[in-house]
C-alpha cells in the first residue's frame, strides 16, 4: 500500500476517533445526513441549485417540526399524567406501596423539592443546556459545510495551478476523497435501507394509531419515524412509548397495541430482511456489539453511525485480496 493510502485510512480513523473524543457525532451526523438528502434531491431534479433549494425547504420544515412537536410533548405531559398516575396510585394502594404524589402538580413538587435538596442536579442541567446549544450551532456549520461541498467537491481546487502535478499533497488529497467517498456510499447504503423500513413501520402504525384513536397520534408518528432512523434499539424505544400512551387510555387498549406491535414486527421481518439483504450483510449479533461500541463512544450518533462504519469495514476488506490462502481454508471463509 502505497504512502497516501496509509494516510488516507489514518486521516478517516482520526476523524471517527475525535469525533467521539471531542463529542463530535451530531455534527458529523448532520454532515452525512445533508449530504445525503442534497444527493437525492439532486438525482431527482439534476440541477444543483434546485437541489440545494429543496434541501433549505427540508431543513426549515423539519426544524418548525421539531418545535411544533416539542411544544406538544410538553402541553400533552400534564395530561398524560392525569391519566396515568391515578392509576399508578390505585395500584399502588392495592400492592400497599406508598406514593409521594396523587395528580401531576403534586408531581411536580416533589420533583423541584428533589433538585433543591440536590443542588448539582441544576449544574447538571446547566451543563446538558450548554451542550446542546453547543451541537446544535456545530450542527448548525456541519449542514452549511455539507450545502458548500455538494457545490465545490474536492480538497485540492487548485490543482492545475501547482508546479509539480503528481505532487504528494495532491495524491494525498485524492486518496482522502476517495476513502470518505466510499464511507459516504456505505451510509447511503445503510441509512437507505433503514429509512425505508422506518417509513413502512411509520406507515403501519400511523394506521394503527388513527384507527382506535390513539391518543397525540402526530407525535407518535414523528417519534416512531424518527427512532426507527436507529436499528433495533429504535423501535423497543418506540413500541415502548405508544404502549405506554395506549396504557393511559385503558389496559385494553395497551394490551391491543402489545398485540399490534408484536405481529406487525414478525410481519415486517420478511420485508425487512429482504431490504437488509440487499443491501447490508452483517449478522445482527454483530450488529448489536457494534451498537453497543457506538453507544459507549458517541451516545446516540454512535447507535447511528455503528452500522455504517460496520459495512464500511467490510466493503473495505473485501475488496483486500489476501495471498497465499489456501483453496480450503477460502471455500471454508466464503
């Protein structure tokens, strides 16, 4: 392997790495996920420009989404407590366990007696406050840094200009290139797959929720959608937020929504490995350990990215022909 190649793999592993040393991965999340859609709008519509406008439509609608929804998990909280805390109270005085609220205000007082009592709990919040103010104005750069390389590709614009053509900055460049190139086309490939099977689990349940009422049915689309952009983890964190909303309204309705949930997964199993066939294939054993490294490394980006980093692995190996194998030993490997 020549020079470049080298420093091109170690140039795209110092990345990784200090994205998650310096907390890095909703930026660089953001930065694929916008290079990403500005590839799609562009193959639909073959002119940049439009492209680039489409995506700023995109951006705006998902950013006054979040805020609509935040605004209505925060309205709905109140009265999902009502809904379910007589209940946990009712079942608590059955099993004889004493509660230290009754309704949602007296909640909320033991909630702000808690933090008083604990005063690092507001260090802690003044700390999560400044974080995500900090990833959201990172996230903010990484949008515009995409926007910027989907119009001027290339590290090396000046190319023509340098003396020495085949100089080693230059090559160095185009290896770099080449290997985020190849990490891009392996997030596509992942997150294409797993976009689609977030949209038909969201289609299916979006039925399901409008069809016995469920109760904040747009937040629990936009919920189910958005976890299901992470495997496996995504949709236990969504099945359990919809039954626990189903539980609120009655036991029966949970117990419906359980039931729902189950058999719509086993049903999507087919489909799903047929889309995850196609595209990826890397056991889900391993899948789960990259998830759980990614977790340790970058929280939710890393749920994210693992799988992406995962098949990149293993495109780049396959693509690495070992000498001297054994015809056994490889009819064994393949």
């Amino acid at each position: 392997m020549i020079t470049p190649s080298r420093l091109s793999y170690a140039v795209l592993a110092f990345v990784l790495i200090l994205a998650g040393l310096l907390h890095l991965g909703a930026p660089l999340l953001a930065m694929f996920f916008s290079y990403f859609a500005l590839r799609q709008f562009f193959s639909l519509t073959k002119r940049k420009w439009v492209a680039l406008f489409l995506f700023v439509l995109l951006v705006a609608a998902i950013a006054a989404g979040a805020v609509y929804f935040t605004r209505v998990a925060i309205l709905a909280l109140p009265d999902v407590a009502d809904t379910s805390i007589p209940s946990a109270t009712a079942w608590a005085q059955q099993s004889q366990i004493e509660l230290p609220f009754t309704d949602f205000e007296s909640l909320k007082a033991v909630v702000i007696d808690t933090l008083r009592q604990e005063a690092h709990y507001f260090r802690n919040v003044a700390n999560f406050a400044r974080t995500v103010t900090a990833a959201l104005v990172f996230s903010i750069i990484a949008i515009i840094a995409a926007a910027g390389l989907f119009l001027k590709t290339g590290l090396d614009p000046h190319r023509s200009a340098h003396a020495l053509k085949n100089n080693l900055y230059s090559i160095s460049c185009d290896e770099v290139s080449r290997r985020f190139r190849d990490f891009y086309r392996s997030f596509a490939t992942v997150m294409g797959a797993q976009i689609a099977i977030s949209l038909i689990n969201t289609v299916l349940t979006g039925f399901f929720a409008i069809a016995v009422h469920l109760p904040y049915t747009p937040l629990v689309i936009a919920i189910t959608f958005v976890c299901g952009l992470v495997p496996i983890v995504g949709n236990l964190v969504s099945n359990t937020v919809i039954v626990f909303i189903a539980v609120t309204v009655s036991l029966k309705l949970g117990i419906i929504a359980l039931l729902f949930l189950v058999v719509i997964h086993k049903l999507e199993y087919l489909l799903n490995s047929k889309i995850i066939g196609d595209r990826i294939r890397n056991p889900a054993w391993l899948t789960l350990i990259a998830l759980i490294i990614g977790e340790r490394l970058m929280g939710i980006p890393g749920l994210i990215l693992a799988p992406v980093v995962l098949n990149y692995l293993r495109v780049e190996m396959l693509t690495v022909e070992v000498p001297g194998v054994p015809e056994k030993v490889e009819s064994l490997v393949r």
